[in-house]
C-alpha cells in the first residue's frame, strides 16, 4: 500500500493507481488515478479512475465503474452497476452491464490483450532499456505516459482475500506513511512506514518492521522479530522470536519472546544491542 493510502467505510482510496492480482477478492471499491484487475477478480464497490480502467477476463464489480479517459473490458466481465466512460470503450464478447453504459469516446467490440499479457509487454519493454533490476518500480509507473512517472502504486498479489474485517496477502506486505487501513492483517511479513494508523491485529511468519509514529490498535503476534520505532504504539500485546523497540515507543500489553527484548535508543530506532539492556521473558 503506497503512501497516503485511505480505507474508508465501503473505498479503498490510493494516491495513485491499483493493480488487483488474479483471483483476488476485494470487499471495497476503489478511488484511483488508474486501476487494473486481473482475471477473475472481485470488486465489491465502486471503480472509479482519473485515468484508465482494465478489467481482465470473468472480473466482476458489484458496483458502478467510472473513468474519466479509457475503459477496458475483457471477455465475461459483470458490472453490476452503471459503465461511465469519457474516453473509448474497448469491450469483449459476453460482458455484462447491469445498469447500462454511456461512452463520449469510440466503442471497439472485441476481446482487449489480457492483462498478464499487457503488464508481459510493458515490462519487456522496460526490461530492454535495462532498468529490469527494480520491476516494482516498473510496475508502479505502469499507467503514466511515457515521459512522466508514478511512484505510487498499491500492488495486490495473485489470490488476496481482503475483506471489511480481515486482510490476507500471501506473501510479504508493505504499508507505506500516512495510512489508515482497517482490518486484522495476515501476510509473510509486514513492513509499515511513518505516521500510519492500522486498526486491527497483525499475524506473520517472517517478522513485523514499525516505523516512526505509527499506532496499531490491536496485538503483533509473530514467529519472527518485530522491530518498532520512535514514538509508535501498540495497543496490544506482542508475541515473537524476538522483540526491538525503541525507548520512546508505548507497548500497551505483555511483551512475550522467547530470546527476549532490546532497547533501541539511536534518532533512526536502530537497535544498539547491549547486554545490560536485554530483557529475557520466558514464553
């Protein structure tokens, strides 16, 4: 999740574009400059863009979807709401529009690139410049022209369950600054930036990494480390391998770890491991 990134009541709302794995299920909507779905995704909200809107193959959004520039539908797409277009619509066979569409620009019918096979000949393209060491960075300036760049992309995996109470991503998760996200979180492993506020639990195998002012209304259970910053708090408890937190951070509940508790006092929250501070808490 980029920075800046907003879960309201029924919208996710992103400083920048949205890129939705395969097989995802979304219970929001979504507020974006540009938002790309891959096949069989779910949508329970509105879509709605500044810029492009790509919804590939058997994708439904239960909702309205509006863009200001370009629409593209794939084969057996289902909008249950209302298609708004100002730019063309290109649209395959056997969409279905519960609510009607309007189009100011051309209508095209015939099945649209798939998305893996669009998102294949970007980053071929990109690869051929030689900047394929960083192909995160590719992907989050996928939807800019070509003389402009966005570094701002929230990134969903292939398979993510995200639902009004609950957030699961199968593999690593990073949150950026200036967040506010709901739900009890599941991944890998998490990383949240700055000034974030999650209201929620967090559970991982490989570790949680909290930055400088952050709040987690919930607990951090963990088979890793954690490591929180400066001036962050917890408002639960902490279960883990082992646990870093800076000395001017707030844990509310019982820190719990089996190779105990370091305390960190340098500006960047970076753990100065002296044997006089280490806390052993038998689990």
């Amino acid at each position: 999740m980029p920075d800046n990134t907003k879960m309201e009541e029924r919208t996710i709302v992103v400083d920048g574009d949205v890129v939705v794995g395969n097989h995802s299920e979304i219970a929001y909507g979504f507020l974006a400059h540009s938002i790309i779905a891959g096949e069989r995704v779910k949508i329970d909200g509105d879509v709605i863009a500044d810029e492009e809107v790509r919804l590939d193959l058997w994708s439904n959004v239960n909702g309205d979807v509006r863009t200001k520039k370009n629409a593209y539908l794939g084969e057996k797409v289902s909008i249950n709401g209302k298609l708004t277009v100002k730019g063309d619509l290109d649209i395959g066979t056997d969409v279905h529009i519960e609510k009607g569409f309007e189009a100011k620009g051309w209508i095209m019918i015939r099945n649209p690139v798939p998305v893996i096979v669009y998102l294949f000949l970007y980053l071929a393209v990109l690869l051929r410049l030689g900047r394929g060491e960083d192909v995160e960075k590719m992907l989050s300036e996928l939807f800019e022209d070509e003389e402009t760049f966005n570094e701002r992309a929230m990134i969903i995996p292939n398979g993510t369950k995200l639902a009004l109470d609950m957030i699961r991503i199968p593999n690593k998760a990073v949150i950026g600054n200036n967040c506010h996200i709901l739900g009890n979180l599941r991944a890998s492993s998490l990383e949240i930036g700055d000034n974030t506020t999650l209201f929620g639990s967090i559970r991982t195998k490989d570790g949680i990494k909290i930055g400088q002012k952050t709040k987690i209304h919930g607990s951090l259970v963990t088979k890793g480390a954690v490591h929180i910053g400066e001036k962050s708090w917890v408002m639960g408890e902490i279960d883990a391998d082992v646990i870093t937190i800076h000395e001017e951070a707030k844990v509310d509940g019982a820190m719990r770890t089996s190779r105990g508790v370091f305390f960190a006092h340098d500006e960047d929250g970076e753990s100065e491991q002296r044997e006089d501070e280490f806390i052993s808490l038998d689990m």
